[in-house]
C-alpha cells in the first residue's frame, strides 16, 4: 500500500468531484465492508476499526447504514471479483443483493509500529469511485478519534460537509423525547418495534448442571415460558437520546450500547417508549418503587428465565480478547439462532428481577423473588475474559450505573 509516513496520525484524502451526488430527501444506503486484514494485523483488531468506521456513519445521521454481516457471502454467491468493482452491472446486482446504493472497503495493515488504512468509496448504481482516503495511527486506542476523521471524508463525499447537506443541517444527535410530535421519535419507536424478534414459547431447564457454571447457576429447574418478543439488539445510545433527551454513555457513537444506566434508567425507558407507542406502559414508578403490571402490553425488560432462554447457546461476543476493552456498534458480529445479536459480549443487560437463590420447583412465566436489594444482570461484558457460559449470573442495586452496562427490552405476546 503506498501510504507516506508523516504524523502519528495522519489523514490523506481523494475526492472525485465529478461523482459526488447532491441528495435531497433521500438518504443513501450505505454498507461498510468489513476491512481486510494485512499479515500483521489481527482479523479481531481488522473487525474493531471496521466497528468505528460504521459507527461513526451510523451515527452522522447522514446516511442509512446498511449492516450485513454476510456481505461476504454475497460477493462470493455474485461471484464477485475486485476487478469487478469497474462493472456497472455487476455493481449494481451487488448493490441490489446487499440493499446498498454504496459501499465502503478497505484494508488495514500495521508496519514500523504504525497502523494503516487505506478504503475507498465506490457507487454501486455507477461502479465509479467516488473517493478514497489513507490514515495512520501509532496505537490501536488512538483509532476512534482518528476514525471519525477518517471516515467524516466519506461523509462529506456523499454531499455533506461540516453537519450540512445542501443546506440542511445533518443531526447527529436525536431530539428530546418530549418533544411529542418529532419525527425522529416516531421513527425511532417504529424502528424498536420492527428490531423485535419473536421467541416462541417452550420449556427448558434454567442454569447450570451439577458441576458446571457458579453456585448462584444452581439448582437447575424446569422453566415454562409463553410467547414473548425480545429486541434483536441492545438498546442503541441513538434510540436512547432521541427517547430520553440525554446519553450518559461513557464510549460515544450513536450506534454504540447505550451504558451508564441504571435498572431505574431502563424501566423509565421502557415506560416512555410504551406511551409513544400508544400502548399500556408495563411499570408503575413511584420513585425507586416499582411495579410491573403483567396484563400489560407495553414494552419492559426481558426477566432473567426469558433472557436465558432466549440467549440459548453461545455465540461469539465482544469479549476482552476482542474488543479492544471498549464497546462495539450493536449487531455486528453473527447473531444466535432467534437472531439476537451481542447476547454474550458488548455489555451486560438488566434484566427485570430482583436477584435471588434458584429453586428447585418447577416453574411458569417466573417474575423473580418479590423483592430483594439487588436486580438481575445477565450476559457478558467488553471486559469479561475466557468463555463463560450464557447460564452465568451477576447483580447490582438498581442505582448503579457503570460502561459495562446497558439493555434490551422485550414484550409480551406477539
């Protein structure tokens, strides 16, 4: 790669005038492939700075960011070769395969100490390329603010430039939530609800076997469970603004987990979300009391016999060994069988019960204990190290906020 060696982080930028679109209402479409790794980088660390750069898009609000884990899947079912990038019909079958008016690819590659990117823009309705740009960094925790830099040159090449687009100015943070009539609100709620899969009912034996996981994961005990709906992704700091007016996070971007919440942070959530849906809102709030009416239909946090079922099995998360001890954009890496994305890994989720001893009964729709001093938190963390299994358990008074915790909210029925 032909990159010159000047600062420690530096940002060398093409743009191809002639190609760049001036959009009026439409937003493009947009998927960031994922870069390809030179022999001195990792394919974890290649995956870490392809998550910056697709959050940093996802989070402008200038463009939609279209995520496909498989994209790679794609090009090899299109029979797609580099050289086909010149293509305009094979572009634009690509384009079409993947929901995609654009694509962004790449490489990083790491030499004397110095990491570098090089990726390029190209028009998949055109096969023109629209812009390119090379940066490099000493360290790999230099590499989000570098990245927002980087990749705000892509931005600009899609017509915007400094927060405007044509002169309308490009929002990269949602409104207050009270504001009833906003549009960004109501697309925000229809976006939580159609990002909710539907977890059929079943029966399944809750914690861990004899010998296995930690004590608090025993005894194992039979669980019945009714239909209920659970989001796809944690709740994103986007969807938290635009729906609480503030983003207490502590690892910024749009696309990120929201964290830095409390269990009394994510009912109220919940509670607002159901009253801009019209739906009857699952909590009654007085203060720290709070009350779960199960008749119901708003939105809520999963309980923990639902978390667990739902989570299944184990998928790959990112984990202290991947994640460069920060958190990642939601739904990026492979999601489990019901599609739920980050379960084990990103951050921990509150779950609506208090926290207490399993039993050994059998049990249906189980809410928790009745009270106790502490609410359930399950998954995994970005700090959390080694493969723990999805029965694991952790707790924290429903005050406690921290970066390594955040939600997802579910529903009842279908």
């Amino acid at each position: 790669m032909p990159f010159v060696k000047k600062t420690a982080a530096a940002v060398f930028f093409v743009l191809f005038a002639a190609a760049v679109p001036l959009f009026s209402q439409q937003k493009g479409r947009v998927v960031v492939q994922q870069l390809v790794n030179g022999q001195a980088v990792s394919a974890d660390n290649a995956r870490i700075v392809t998550g910056l750069i697709r959050s940093r898009i996802g989070a402008s609000g200038a463009v939609t960011l279209v995520t496909r884990e498989d994209f790679d899947t794609i090009l090899a079912e299109h029979q797609f070769q580099m050289s086909d990038w010149s293509d305009p019909d094979k572009t634009a079958r690509l384009g079409s395969a993947a929901g995609a008016d654009y694509i962004l690819t790449g490489e990083i590659d790491e030499m004397d100490g110095l990491y570098f990117v090089t990726a390029r823009m190209i028009d998949l309705n055109t096969a023109e390329q629209m812009a390119s740009s090379d940066v490099e960094f000493e360290r790999l925790n230099q590499a989000r603010s570098v990245m927002e830099e980087f990749t705000d040159r892509f931005l600009q090449a899609l017509g915007y430039k400094n927060g405007t687009r044509s002169g309308s100015a490009v929002q990269t943070a949602s409104p207050p939530a009270n504001a009833g009539g906003d549009f960004s609100l109501r697309e925000t709620i229809r976006g939580i609800d159609g990002n909710m899969a539907r977890i059929p009912g079943g029966t399944y034996m809750m914690g861990s076997a004899a010998g296995q996981g930690n004590t608090n994961e025993r005894p194992q005990h039979q669980v019945s469970l009714g239909d209920f709906r659970i989001g796809k992704y944690e709740v994103t700091q986007a969807e938290y603004e635009a729906v609480m007016g503030s983003n207490p996070s502590a690892f910024r971007g749009g696309g990120l987990p929201v964290e830095t919440v409390s269990w009394l942070d994510a009912v109220e959530f919940c509670n607002r979300v159901s009253r801009a849906a019209n739906v009857t809102p699952a909590y009654t709030i007085s203060g720290a009391n709070v009350t779960w009416n199960r008749g119901a239909n708003g939105y809520r946090l999963p309980t923990e016999a639902e978390w667990e079922y739902a989570c299944g099995e184990w998928i790959d998360g990112w984990l202290g060994g991947n994640s460069g001890r920060m958190t990642h954009p939601v739904g990026q890496l492979a999601p489990n069988r019901y599609g739920l994305y980050d379960m084990t890994g990103n951050v921990q989720e509150w779950c609506w019960d208090w926290y207490g001893s399993y039993g050994r009964d059998a049990q249906s729709n189980p809410p928790g204990p009745g009270s106790g001093t502490t609410r359930v938190r399950r998954g995994h963390s970005f700090q959390n190290t080694g493969r723990l299994l999805v029965t694991n358990r952790d707790y924290g008074v429903p005050r406690e906020k921290n970066n390594t915790t955040g939600f997802r909210i579910a529903r009842s029925g279908f």
